[in-house]
C-alpha cells in the first residue's frame, strides 16, 4: 500500500513564499515520492515549477527564485488516478485570463470517467489523465461568478475524497470533501496563513497549528484574510490508515497526536494477542511506535532486529536482476546478534497483498530468530480503497482470500494476530463513527464499483489529446 499524496499551500505578503512551501513539501515528503511541484502568483500571473522525483531533487535555488510572489501552492505526489509521467506532475495550471486556476489534490474522485466525458461534450479539452485536471475543468465550467461559488458548484458534483489547494490571482484557497477523507489543516506564520495536509509541515516552518480545515468546508484567504463557507456533509469518514501508517507520528489529527496513537495499538496487540517471547521489534519506520507499545505491555525486552535503507525506492536508477533477486533485504539489513536464538516478536503496520510480510519472516529465519510472531495494527484488510489510496484490487488482497491461520501459514510464521478494529478504535480514542473503515468492512460511504482502473481516464475517448511520449 502506498501513500496518498501531500498539498500545501502558504499565503504570506513580503515572504519568500516558494522556499516556504518547499519546505512544508519537505516535511509532506512521506506522502508522496513519484512528482513535486510549487505554483506562485505574483498578482499577474500564475508561474509553476514541477517534475518528477523527490522535492529535494526537483528543486534548486535557481528554481525557487523564479516562483515569485505572495502565494504559493505545493504538492508531493503519489499516482492514485492516471500514471506516473511528468505529463501528469501537479500543480496544473487550467484556463485562459482570468479564470485560471492552479491547483493540488490529495483523494480520488470515483466519478470522475463521468465527468471527463460530460466537459468534453462541453468543449473542454485535456493535457493530463487525472483526476485533478477534471475537478478544475469542472470549476471553470461553473455557470457561478464568485469563485467559492465555482468551487461550491464542482462539490455539488464531485464524489470521491479531496482535499484541494486552489490559487488565482487573488486569493488561496482549501477545500475538503463533506466526508473529510483526507487530513487538511490551517496555520499561522509571521503575517500569514499556510494550508497542509498534516500538521507537521507547519512545524517545519515555524507556523503555529490554528485548527483543521473541517469536512465540507471551502476556506479563502487573502489581503482581506480569512473567509469560510461549509457545505454540510453527512457521517464524517477519515480515513484510519492516517493513523495506522500515512500520516507522520508528529503530526496531530483531530486533537490526537499520532505517536501514542500508534504505542497503544502495539499495547491493544499486547492485550489481543499475548506470547511469550524473547524480543519485541517494530518494522521500521511506520511500526516503530507499536513496537514500543508492544513491548511496554508485555514486559518483553524492546529491541531492534532490521535496520531499514530509508532511501530504497527513491532513486530512478532500475537495479540489475542480480540487486533485484535480493528482495527485502534491498530495504531491511538484520542484525543476527539480536535475533540469534531468539523468539521475536514483530510488529508491524498492514499486510495487504502478503508479498513483503514473508520475507522478512524468512529474512530474521535465516538471520538466526527461533521463532516469529507476526502482531498487525491493522485488521485483515479485505477490501481495496477507492478514496486516495493506490491499494491492491479485491482479488489480490490476502485477507480477502485466505483466513488468518491460512495467513499465518502463507507468510511463515509462527502465529499471527490482527488488532480487532474495536481495538484501533480504542486506541485512536476517538469514536469509530469519525472514520472510514471500508478497507476492513466493505461498508464504503458511497457506492463504488469494486474493480476500479487508476489508468481510466487515459482510455478515455478523449485520450488522444494526452501526449504517450512524455520524457
């Protein structure tokens, strides 16, 4: 499973609003590795800068000096609709004069075939495959004249989860979808105000957390400050994978910091599914804090067994077949003086297709561990995301296939355990009503067709206008 993407945006009058938003992106970097991109205003005219690779790849002093202004936007992506090419980098800058627009998206809008082929009938044409690129046609083509009006008019439209960073000429703007799927948050900083997914990017440039931008509303700053407008919604629905996985352990989400989140899942497993052992180890990074969780609670000794190469699948530089055959230990290099003998316990986020879980069974096996006990913070996931999330199709999804015990003797191990989702719910300390638990469930918030191809839009009628040669 693989992150959602990241968005900022930063409004700041006598600022260097470029550098500020690469650095929130810096910070957002772990939602998003494939493309980077800043959009800025000067007042006149909306400039853009963005490629693939990391953010620290794309941009330079030379780039961020040309993104002049005193608003900016920013986003970090991971391809959840339409593949990873530069042809479809974000930010994308749509329509003529002044009814353009820049804009950043984090979600997965389900309707978005429909859509697509509604504005092309209308006349409007496509340089991208995303979904992002049909939610701003969809805005220009609002028969509304204020622009919160436009926007209102496109979520009367829209559905799926988004949270958007909009910029014009004259104003940024934060939208979030009524079901609040994705996180979205508002700062301070000096003279200004800043959007970003998570709060941790507004550590990172010392602006201080105002609150969350709240399910269904539409929030717009400019040289006249802040205005907000909700569209009411129905049940809220965050997504439960910002607090098992995709969100950083500093960040804060509905009042809650995600770390001892995080710790009392591992200490939920400790409660759930009791063994005794030798050793408790978290997969690092993403289980790290339920490790420490785990082991609290049990009395079993912390320590660490995988030292993880945390610049793994961040080069573009395809490995040989003979790097290839090395697998897991691309990303995980054991430590045999800790695991020799041992009976371990691991603890680690999610396993959705079960590819990754038994090789690093097989890895501390062979690395010396006597025996392995596999305790996950999420439930068995039987069923794919539709909502911004590149997850695996229902027929490859292990859980949907196979029971626990056939599980645990697929992945090798000596027992597993799954966290009960009253159990998450526990340790999240929020009331499960908040959350979308589809992926677990099948209970998904609006009907959705359950093979659902990311690559659609390319197929599209339309799609000879999308360039297939993009270098």
């Amino acid at each position: 499973m693989h992150e959602s993407c990241g968005v900022c945006g930063v409004y700041a009058p006598n600022e260097d609003v470029a550098r500020l938003t690469f650095f929130a992106l810096f910070a957002l970097q772990h939602r998003g590795q494939e493309s980077a991109g800043i959009a800025t205003t000067d007042g006149q005219r909306l400039q853009v800068y963005a490629k693939m690779g990391l953010v620290s790849q794309v941009f330079s002093e030379d780039s961020l000096s040309q993104l002049t202004g005193d608003m900016a936007i920013g986003h970090n992506r991971y391809s959840t609709r339409g593949s990873s090419r530069a042809i479809n980098v974000q930010p994308i800058v749509v329509g003529k004069g002044s009814n353009t627009i820049a804009i950043a998206h984090n979600g997965n809008i389900i309707n978005a075939e429909h859509l697509y082929a509604e504005l092309c009938d209308q006349g409007y044409t496509f340089k991208t495959s995303t979904d992002t690129e049909v939610i701003a046609n969809l805005i220009l083509s609002s028969p509304e004249k204020e622009q919160v009006d436009k926007i209102r008019y496109a979520m009367h439209r829209l559905q799926g989860a988004y949270s958007l960073v909009i910029l014009t000429n004259h104003a940024l703007f934060a939208v979030r979808d009524p079901f609040g799927v994705r996180p979205l948050c508002l700062g301070t900083v000096d003279n200004g105000w800043v959007i970003a997914s998570e709060s941790c990017a507004l550590d990172h440039i010392g602006a201080s957390f105002v609150r969350e931008v709240e399910p269904g509303e539409i929030v717009s700053i400019n040289e006249n400050g802040v205005k907000s407008s909700r569209e009411e919604g129905g049940r809220r629905a965050l997504c439960i994978f910002e607090y098992i996985y995709f969100a950083r352990p500093d960040s804060v989400i509905n009042g809650r910091l995600l770390y001892p989140a995080r710790q009392a899942m591992g200490a939920g497993l400790a409660e759930e599914h009791p063994v005794e052992a030798d050793l408790v180890m978290g997969v690092p990074d993403s289980a790290t804090a339920a490790g420490v969780g785990y082991a609290f609670k049990s009395g079993i000794p912390l320590g660490e067994g995988l030292i993880k190469n945390r610049y793994v699948g961040r080069t573009f530089i395809e490995p040989d077949q003979r790097i290839r055959d090395l697998g897991v230990k691309l990303k995980f290099n054991p430590l045999p003086q800790m695991l020799d003998g041992k009976r371990v316990v691991v603890v680690d986020d999610s396993i959705v297709r079960g590819t990754t879980t038994p090789q690093v069974v097989r890895l501390l096996r062979k690395t010396g561990a006597k025996e392995v006990h596999m305790r996950i913070c999420a439930p068995p996931i039987r069923y794919p995301c539709f909502f911004g999330v590149d997850m695996a199709t229902r027929r490859e999804l292990i859980a949907a296939r196979k029971t626990v015990d056939e599980v645990r003797d697929f992945i090798e191990a000596d027992s597993l355990g799954y966290l009960s989702v009253d159990g998450l719910i526990k340790a999240v300390a929020l009331p499960k009503d908040m959350f979308c638990m589809a992926c677990f469930t099948g209970d998904y918030l609006i009907p959705v067709q359950l093979e659902m191809d990311k690559l659609a839009l390319e197929e599209m009628p339309a799609g000879q206008q999308i360039p297939l040669d993009i270098k």
